[in-house]
C-alpha cells in the first residue's frame, strides 16, 4: 500500500513539476505535525523529488523552499498546539497511551535546551515532538522561531541532496555501472536491516524485560509444578535473570523458525521457490568488480580468519585461569561446527548450479561465524555499561550479515543455507549462552580479551581474504555453456539461438550483442592490435579510484568493465576516436555455447563511449545510445577475417570465424 502510494506519488511530481511545490509543502508539513509525523514517510518520498531534481524533471531551488516553507510551518502548528495545551498534553490523546513520544523530546530538551529545536529537526523518532515540547514550556516565540527556521532550510537541503546527486550522475553511471552500483546499494541495505534489527530487538528486550520477569515470576507461583523450571532459570535473586529470560526467549523463537524452515525444505525435497528466484537475481548482479569485493567478504567466514581469533581467545581465558569460560567458548566452537558438518552431510540439498562440493544446507561459513561473534558477544557483553552491551551483538550481526550476502551473491549457497546457518548458529550460542549465564557468575576484565580478539580478528582477514579471494572466484564460475551448434549451421542461420542483448530487462544494459565470433580469441585481438586498436587489462578498484583524480588525462582513464550471465570479458579492446572524449570499444565474452566439435563461440558489443564528468566529481566513459554507425570501426577492422551479416530483432549482428585465419 505504501509503495503504491509513494510510486504514484513521485509519478505524479514528475508530471506536474509546478504543482509539484504543493505537495511538497504538503508532505514536509505533515511530517513535522505532532503525531501525524510518525506515519508520513517523508523521507523516501524527499529522496524521490531529489532524484527528479537531479534528473531535470524539477526545479532544484523552488523543491528546497516548498520543503522548507511545509517543515517551517509544520513544526509551528505544533509549537501552537503544545503552546496551548500544555502540561495537559501528556493526558490527552495519544499522549495518554504512549507517554514515551513525549519523554524522549522532553530528555533531548532537557539536555540541550533551544538547540534542540535544530537537533531534533535531524532526528526523525523526536522530529514531531520537540516543537510542541517547545510550546508547552513557553519558549519565547522569537528564540524559537530563528533555530527553526534555520534547522528547516538545512533540513530541506540534506534530506533532497542524495536523491538530488544520485538523479544528476544515473544517467551516467547507469550506463556502465547499474550492477555495481545495485550491489554497493543491496550491501548497505543488508548490513543496516541487520544493524536496525539487532539493535531494536536489544533495546525492545531491555525495555520489557522486567515486566516480562515480572509475568513470569507471577506465572510460577500459581503454577508450582511448571513454575519450579521457570524459577531455576529465572532467580529473582540473580543479577542476570533478565538476561536469561531475553536468551530463552530468543531460543524458543528461534528454534520454532528453523524447524519450520528444515520441514519446508525436507518437505519440498530441495530448494523453494524463493531460493531459485534470490540466486536468479544474483546472477543477473554480477560484476566483475563486485566480485572481487564479495568473494573477500565471503572468505570472511572462512577458518584461516576465524580460528586465530579463536585461539587467540582461549589461550587468554586459560591463562587468566576463567576454566568455565574457556570451556564454554571451545564447546561453542567444537561442537557447533561439528554439529554443523553432521547436519549438512545428512540433509541432501541440491547445490546451486554454481557451487562445486563443499557447500550445502546449513552453510558452515555462516554458522560459524554466527556462533563465534555471537558467543563472544555473551561472554563479554555484560561487562560492558548499559547500552553499550549491544555494540558486540551489532557487530556479530553486521559480519554474519557480510559472509551471508556476499555467497549469495557468488552463488555459493541458497538462500535457505545462509538462512539456515544463521538460524541454527544464533540458535547454538543462545544454548551455549544460557548455560554460560547460568553457571558463571564472575565477571572479569573484558577490554584486554576484546581487543586480542578482534585486533586479530581485523589481521586474518586482512591477510586472507586478497589471497582467497581469486580462488574463490576460480571455484564459483558461472557453468560452461551446453549448447551445441553444429559449425555450418551456426555459421548459416543458428547463429540466431544466441541472445541478441545483454539484458533485455536493463534500461541501458540492454546493449546490442552485435558480434558473435568462433576460434581462438588471440586471432581477433591480433588482427584488431594490427589496425591500431589496444587490449585493455580488466579495470581493478585501485583503477576505479583513478576516476576521482582529475589530473589523470582522458586517454588514460580506463573504461569500466561489464559482465555478461555472471562472467567477465575474455577481451576488451579499446581504439581512440576523433575526438579527445571519444573512444570506440569491443566486449568479448564467452558465448553461452559451442561448436559441435568443441570449437569456442565468442559472443560481443561494439560501443562508442564519451567521456563524461558527473557533477565534476569524477570521469566516466559513457555508452552512447546505439547506432549501427558506432560498430563500424571493429566490423571494417574485422573485416580482415571471413565475416557475415545478419539481422534479427532489429539488431545488426557480424559473425566472425576465427578459425580459417
């Protein structure tokens, strides 16, 4: 419903970009309004007008004024509204139910006083509240209405400047890195759904825990017989007793999720639904930069980075002679990965097309790093103060999040294995977890520990994942082509069964793949070296940084590489055009078939690129939009080989046959 809405929304801006300003004013004022602030997604919809910003579609400064003008006068209706009402505001309404909006305006006040009228206006849990807050202690107008108005010009800008930057550079960056760029994108999102995720299930624990302790200390006296268990775990006596109950409870849902999902998969004899279409989409992302990047965070997961630092841990714990301790971290190690390996070898789960022996249901690398983080997290959380307990759980789910995400994205594993091993891994350590909490109650100094372990934690990782990350890569290759043609007729007319787009589904993506070649790749470079075209090497990210640097000189920047069905050009040939900005190029890739007799299919597209510098930040070689006139260049060079043409689907393609040179 809301996606709806705001897709229909943003669509309609688009349409009407003067009209626009009214709904704009609209949608910033609702959003500053005492409550209704709450339920307005002001911010995703600020993103999208920035966006059409940056896409011309509308006016920049006249967006930021109508954002401005609504925040500015959003947040004075609350201001009169708590102005008027009062003290008497936490009895009425909503208030009454749920004292705690208030609350957290009134602490944020109490601390920085009028500032926080320009704090809060950054703050989107307090944004509504803090202006009515304002009001109700009688703030003197005028010290209240500077700060706003200064805090809601600031705040216009900010929240329209991403959309608005990210609309003046897509068009440019769209063209060559869309995949790249939807990899970084679904990253950060993973890692801050698992960041939001940890941390408010934390805070929601800490916050209810008393009541629910409470409830079932209750619970246990008027049933003795049960109660008795409910007591041995939850001592009203004990320090940790909250603690515990957050554990058991988080094990008994946990344990009911993974359950349910191992009888789904036992039950549908192999991968679901959702796993085809999570490896598909995958597939369809891969790049060859951002494989590099995701097989080193995969390599994460791996025993070269996780066992030093586990080491490195029990070696303290027996040295400062914490036998309980060290004994629960090796049980939670030993026997988690063992239980693991004796999981996946019984479960018979089909592997994905791309994933060679070694990876299965659960997956051990997710688990394992799941139940490492997570167990250490128990061990020294609780000697942290207050809500700086959380800091090791958030940085267990963030890395667990990283393995997880990065071998889906390889095809090293369905989504029900990382699923699963994240399931069975958090379920594992709450075990662990109960019975440390249980048994030990000593605390000890946990900084020295800390720092072992996660200095070398930092020191594995940054030693194995560039050494295992082109292994990896070599293990994880998308399979070899099945189709069979046979020489004559791919060379007369089955030259046609192969795809004519590199992705029909892209907006510009969707390049031509206007050449297709058969023999050995050499003889084309060869011949396209002799006519003054040159190879250039698959650009690495140190490259990519390059882009920034505005002295490096055009000829020299280097053209970003693209992939076809999850696989990296074989050849990238370059020749400089008339122009200084201009540069016509040949992608080569394997072609998703062969010759009867074994004989390689080289399929391709020939481009004209122009250089491009979005918003001056940096240089990009841009794909134009195509025209036959733009492959003319590599088609006359190639000419030198026997060559045909044909069309189909309104594309031009040149057949090649390198083997008779």
């Amino acid at each position: 419903m809301t996606s709806a809405w705001l897709a229909s929304a943003t669509a309609w801006i688009s349409a009407h970009p003067v009209a626009a300003g009214a709904l704009i004013f609209l949608v910033a004022f609702c959003d500053a309004v005492i409550v209704l602030g709450i339920v307005v997604p002001a911010l995703p919809l600020l993103f999208a007008v920035g966006t059409l910003i940056g896409l011309g579609h509308v006016n920049g400064p006249y967006a930021v004024a109508s954002a401005a003008i609504g925040a500015f006068t959003g947040d004075g209706m609350s201001y009169w509204i708590g102005r008027r009402c009062g003290p008497q505001l936490r009895t009425r309404g909503p208030f009454a139910r749920w004292p705690q909006w208030l609350e957290r305006g009134e602490g944020m006040f109490k601390r920085h006083g009028t500032k926080s009228i320009f704090i809060a206006r950054f703050v989107g849990a307090v944004r509504p509240f803090v202006p009515a807050i304002a009001g109700m202690l009688h703030v003197p107008t005028w010290r209240y209405l500077v700060p706003s108005a200064v805090a809601c010009l600031g705040w216009a800008i900010a929240f329209l400047a991403p959309g608005w930057i990210l609309g003046a550079s897509y068009e440019a960056v769209e063209a060559v890195a869309d995949r790249l760029a939807m990899v970084l994108g679904g990253l950060l999102v993973a890692i801050a759904t698992a960041w939001a995720v940890v941390l408010y299930t934390w805070r929601w624990f800490a916050d209810h825990a008393d009541a629910m302790l409470a409830r079932l200390l209750a619970w246990s006296r008027r049933h003795p017989r049960f109660g008795r268990y409910a007591m041995a775990l939850v001592d009203p006596n004990r320090p940790e007793s909250a603690s515990l109950l957050m554990l058991a409870v988080c094990l008994l849902a946990i344990s009911w999720v993974w359950f349910s999902l191992a009888a789904l998969l036992l039950a549908s004899g192999g991968p679901l639904g959702l796993d085809y279409s999570v490896h598909e989409a995958m597939t369809a992302l891969r790049n060859p930069l951002a494989d590099r990047l995701m097989a080193a965070l995969a390599s994460l997961g791996d025993a070269q980075v996780l066992a030093p630092a586990v080491a490195v841990a029990l070696l303290y714990l027996l040295w400062r002679r914490r036998w309980m301790a060290a004994a629960h971290w090796l049980a939670a190690v030993v026997f988690g990965l063992a239980l693991t390996a004796m999981l996946e070898a019984v479960v018979d789960m089909p592997r994905p097309p791309t994933a060679p022996e070694g990876f299965g249901f659960p997956s051990i690398a997710v688990t394992m790093m799941t139940v490492v983080l997570g167990f250490f997290a128990v061990l020294i959380a609780r000697e942290l103060p207050g809500r700086r307990r959380v800091w090791p759980y958030l940085l267990a789910g963030v890395m667990t999040t990283l393995v997880g995400v990065a071998r889906l994205y390889l095809g090293a594993h369905w989504a029900s294995d990382v699923i699963g091993g994240t399931l069975f891994g958090i379920g594992w350590l709450l075990v662990l977890g109960l019975a440390y909490r249980r048994h030990v109650a000593r605390s000890f100094w946990m900084r020295p520990l800390a720092t072992l372990f996660y200095v070398t934690l930092a020191v594995a990782a940054l030693w194995h994942a560039p050494r295992a990350s082109a292994p990896l890569l070599a293990r994880l290759s998308p399979p070899e082509a099945t189709l069979a043609l046979d020489a004559g007729g791919w060379w007369a007319s089955d030259w046609t069964r192969l795809p004519v787009r590199r992705d029909e589904h892209a907006r510009h993506g969707g390049w031509p793949l206007n050449l297709q070649g058969a023999g050995d790749i050499a003889t084309v470079r060869r011949v396209l070296e002799a006519q003054g075209w040159r190879a250039q090497p698959q650009a690495d990210w140190q490259s990519v940084l390059g882009l920034l640097d505005d002295d490096i000189p055009a000829p020299r920047q280097p053209v970003l590489p693209a992939s076809f069905e999850g696989r990296a050009e074989s050849l990238l040939m370059v020749r400089d055009g008339v122009r200084a900005d201009e540069r016509f190029v040949l992608r080569l890739w394997r072609a998703p078939a062969v010759l009867g007799d074994g004989t390689p299919l080289w399929i391709g597209s020939a481009q004209r690129l122009v250089l491009v510098r979005p918003l001056d930040a940096f240089a990009l070689w841009r794909p134009q939009v195509f025209t036959d006139a733009d492959a003319t260049p590599a088609v006359d060079t190639l000419a030198a080989l026997p060559t045909r043409e044909g069309r189909v689907d309104g594309v031009r393609v040149v057949r090649v046959d390198a083997r008779r040179r």
